[in-house]
C-alpha cells in the first residue's frame, strides 16, 4: 500500500483503521484514500508540500506551513492517523493532544514561550508588534498562573481549556 | 471546543458518498476564535477553528471539485452494441475526412485567390469555418440544441461563455463565426489557430506573460469596435472547468465599454463527460475520446444581453452576468479564480484573517489596561 495503487484490499483498510485507532469507519477510509490519491498527482505514495498547497483553501490557512512540517512525507496510513483528531468520533482529549502537538513543534513534549509566540505570529502576522505580543502572551500566562519560563505540558493545556 | 463541533459533524458528512452542498462550507470572514472581553489563555491557545479549516480543506476542497473529471464509463461493450459502435466510429472518421478534404479544396484557393476582394474573401471564409466546425460536430455525433436568438453582427457587443473544454468554441462557431481569443497551444491546435482562426479574427494570449495583459485588453477594445470584426466571443473562466461550477469571471471582458451577451452552455454527461481535464489528457486524446464514444448532447442558451448598470463596477458586472449564466446551465459558482490552477493565492486571503484576530487581541489588551 505504500505505492499508490487505486484499489484498497480489505486488510489495508483493516490495517488504516486498526493505526488510527478506529477513529474513521471503512467507508471514509475509502474515501480519504480517492482524495489521498487526488491530491498524491505523481503517484509518489505520500503528498509532497507543494501538492497540499495546491489546494488553494489550505495554503491561505494562517497554520498552513505549520502543518506541513507535519504533514510532509506521510504515506496514506499515517495521514489518515493524522487527520483522526478531526473525525467526530475524537474525543475532546485527542483534541487537545493535536493542538498540544501544533505547539510543540521540536517534539518533545513541552511548549515553550517562543513555541506559543510563534504560532501568535502565524495567526496574526504583521498587525501586531513583536512587543505587544510578547506582552498579551505574558500577561495571559501570569493570570493563568505561568510565568514567561513556564515549560508547558499536555495536562496544562487541558487545565487551560477546562478553566 | 463547542463552536467547533459544528464544522467537526459536516467535515463527517463531507466524507459520505453522498456529498451535501459544501459551498455552504466556504470560509468567509475570521476563521480564527475572535476573543471577546477579557484575554485568558485559553482565548490565546485555541487553535482549533484554524486547525478545522486547515482540516477541511485537505480532506474536500471546493476549487479541486472544479476539476475533477470523472472516469469514462465503459457501458457500450457487449456483443450487440459493439459491431455498431465500430461501425460508427468508422463513419465518424470518414464524415471528418471528407469535411477537411472539402474545407481546404475551398479554403486555400479563397485565401489566396480573392486577396484582393477583402469583403466577399471574408464572408466565404467565415462559411466556410463554420462548415468545418459543423462536420467537427457530426464526428462526434454531437446532438446540440440552441436556443435563444441567433447572436447578430453588430459592433460593441462581446459573447461571454462558461468554459468546459475547447469544443465550446468549435460548438458556438458551427452556428456563427465568432473571433475568439484564445491561449496559444503547441502543435497542431497551434497551427490551426494560426492559419485557419486566423482569417475569422482571432486574438492570442499568453497566461504567462504579465505585460501580455494590457496588450490584451487593448486588442480586445480595438476589435470590439470594429464594425465588421466578427462577433466576440470571450471565455471569462480564463480555464475549463467540469460544467458542474462555474469559477469566478476575469474581469477584462467587462471594463470594454460594451454590451455584454451572455451564453450557457450545459453537456449532458449522459453519453460522454465533455470536460476536458488539460491536466490529465491533450486536446487530441480528448478529441479522440469524443469521437469514440456515442454522443456528445448539449445545450446552448443565448441569452438577454447586459449592460453596465449605473454605479456598477466591472467586477459587479461580472459576478452578475455570471450567476445568469450559472443559473441557466445548472452551475454551481465557486469564489476561486480559474488561474489558482497554475498559481498561489495571493497572500491578502490569509492576511485578512490574521488582521482581525490581531484586532480582537489587540482590544482585549486595551481592556486589560483599563
């Protein structure tokens, strides 16, 4: 399945479902795989940068380039993993995994002050002021109890969300 | 995360066979949670529309839909249709044999023969494009029906269509020879156009070139005004699109200063899906399908002329005359443009976006200062 032939056996799809841990039914997995090869042009087994951005509501998405260093290189079962945190079976938990894993972009397991001014920068471009934005972030983590050394992790996230 | 869960049911939906209607999907205004009253972190960390619709667009996007061409349906192979439709195939290739052969044993001595008498070598020419397009269409079997009044000669008026492959034009010319513009092609289309599209006044552009637009536009006034210049016909998608949407319209066809006739022209995908798909097939390849398969049926609606109404911009103008055009052919309008085929969007989408979150941050800072 790592090639890109147009027909998915049973046990691919099995296997998809088994790695995104039954986030997606048979059905969609069928077709996420007819838009997987759609957007997979050169046949290649996984979607290039340049082919997500080809499609033009994703590359005028703040969080695009964001999300293609994640996305970059996935073959079709890894990309239907990534995209389970959208399915409407995902619980609020995965959810809240999958923006901690936006954050976190070196991986390892702790957001940092610049990891969240960073993705403030991709939101609001050049209409803030590098300044004002490191204030808003301080000023708002001081409130939530953080500091600007603060080393985020996934439970203070999901306290952030609950409070 | 209860506002996004919303959009989390339809992307669902979105994966069904059966898809519902996603242009009421589109992004339109902030896609990013506007914080109201005062900033907490949770305002700030909440990415989660962004995310949705960066989401959404992978997983189903309307401007991929534009294009999407569907694979040919092989219904006519069993033992009773088949001698038939090679018999057909036979007599298709023949009929379009003997169109060329008649076409040139009278378009060559024309063109050369009558330089001198400009008036009487353009109106042999002009019925004679309009032959050779007629014999194109009976090589396809093409069924087409036109309704509306036949569109007149008269200066300051251009045609605009909804684009789906390059037989609209042969379709359109076969009943009146208008002076298309068009992109240049390589190879034989090429040559075509420069001998035979030539003599019914034709213009060419160039998609790539930058400067080529002015230029254009200044063909196409100079023509229009023209009072023996062929009727103009222009397609404003500026690409072909599947006959299922219709693409937003370039606005040159509209800032001309004339009266603008529009034409819809809807294929019935019963035997033959027209849409030609430059990306996956030449125009040859594509002709050929045409002329192998059984039909191609259309319809061709001309309809009530428009002009710019007071106080309209030419882009209003377009949009207007686009959802005419859509509304008739069944389309369903899409807000992307054409070109984004060859082309990024240009990065004032994105900034929008990020300019009134910016703005909502900025205002709850100013309350926190209070």
């Amino acid at each position: 399945m790592g090639n890109t032939s147009s027909m998915l056996t049973q046990y691919d799809i099995e296997e998809v479902q088994q790695h995104c841990n039954n986030a997606f039914s048979q059905q969609e997995i069928v077709s996420l795989y007819e838009r997987f090869c759609q957007l997979d042009r050169n046949g290649g087994g996984f979607v290039s940068g340049e082919e997500f951005l080809s499609v033009p509501e994703f590359a005028v998405n703040p969080l695009s380039q964001r999300l293609l260093t994640m996305l970059d290189g996935l073959n079709f079962k890894e990309f239907v993993a990534f995209l389970s945190a959208f399915s409407p079976r995902a619980t609020v938990q995965q959810k809240i995994e999958f923006i901690f894993k936006v954050y976190d972009s070196d991986g390892n397991g702790k957001v940092t002050f610049n990891d969240m001014l960073d993705v403030l920068h991709d939101l609001t471009g050049q209409f803030i002021s590098e300044h004002q934005r490191e204030q808003v972030l301080t000023k708002v983590l001081e409130e939530a109890g953080y500091t600007k050394e603060s080393l985020l992790v996934m439970s203070d996230f999901v306290k952030a969300y609950h409070a | 995360m209860n506002s996004s869960e919303g959009k989390l049911k339809s992307s669902s939906s979105e994966l069904d066979l059966d898809r519902p209607n996603i242009e009421d999907y589109l992004p339109s205004g902030s896609s990013i949670q506007e914080p109201h009253g005062k900033l907490r972190l949770r305002d700030l960390l909440d990415i989660s529309p962004a995310l949705t619709e960066a989401a959404g667009a992978i997983v189903d996007d309307s401007f991929t839909r534009c294009f999407k061409s569907n694979p040919p349906e092989l219904w006519n192979w069993n033992v009773y249709l088949f001698p038939l439709w090679c018999c057909g195939v036979v007599f298709r290739a023949l009929v379009l044999t003997i169109g060329w052969i008649i076409f040139l044993s009278c378009f060559i001595p024309v063109h050369f023969l009558l330089k001198g008498n400009d008036n009487l070598r353009k109106k042999m020419e002009r019925a004679l494009v309009e032959l050779i397009c007629s014999f194109f269409v009976a090589s396809w079997t093409g069924v087409v029906k036109y309704h509306g009044p036949r569109p007149s000669m008269r200066p300051k008026q251009v045609f605009v269509a909804n684009h789906t492959s390059m037989i609209d034009f042969i379709i359109l010319e076969q009943m009146t020879a208008f002076a298309v513009i068009m992109q240049k092609h390589p190879g034989w289309v090429g040559l075509l156009q420069s001998t035979i599209l030539e003599s019914v006044g034709c213009i060419w552009f160039n998609r790539s070139e930058a400067k080529d637009r002015e230029i254009v536009t200044r063909k196409l006034r100079e023509h229009s005004q023209g009072a023996d210049n062929n009727p103009l016909l222009i397609f404003p998608e500026g690409t072909c699109v599947n006959n299922q949407y219709s693409v937003m319209f370039k606005k040159g066809a509209f800032e001309l200063g004339c009266t603008v006739c529009p034409i819809a022209i809807k294929y019935n995908k019963i035997f033959v899906d027209a849409f030609w798909n430059s990306r996956k097939q030449s125009f040859t390849m594509h002709l050929l399908q045409l002329m192998t398969s059984w039909a191609v049926v259309c319809d061709v609606w001309y309809l009530e002329p428009q002009n710019l109404r007071p106080g309209e911009t030419p882009i209003e103008f377009a949009e207007r005359i686009r959802d005419i055009i859509s509304v008739r052919a069944g389309l369903k309008k899409v807000p992307w443009d054409g070109y984004l085929k060859y082309s990024r969007p240009s990065p004032k989408h994105r900034e929008r976006k990020q300019q009134s979150f910016a703005e909502s941050v900025l205002r709850g800072l100013e309350l926190e200062e209070k």
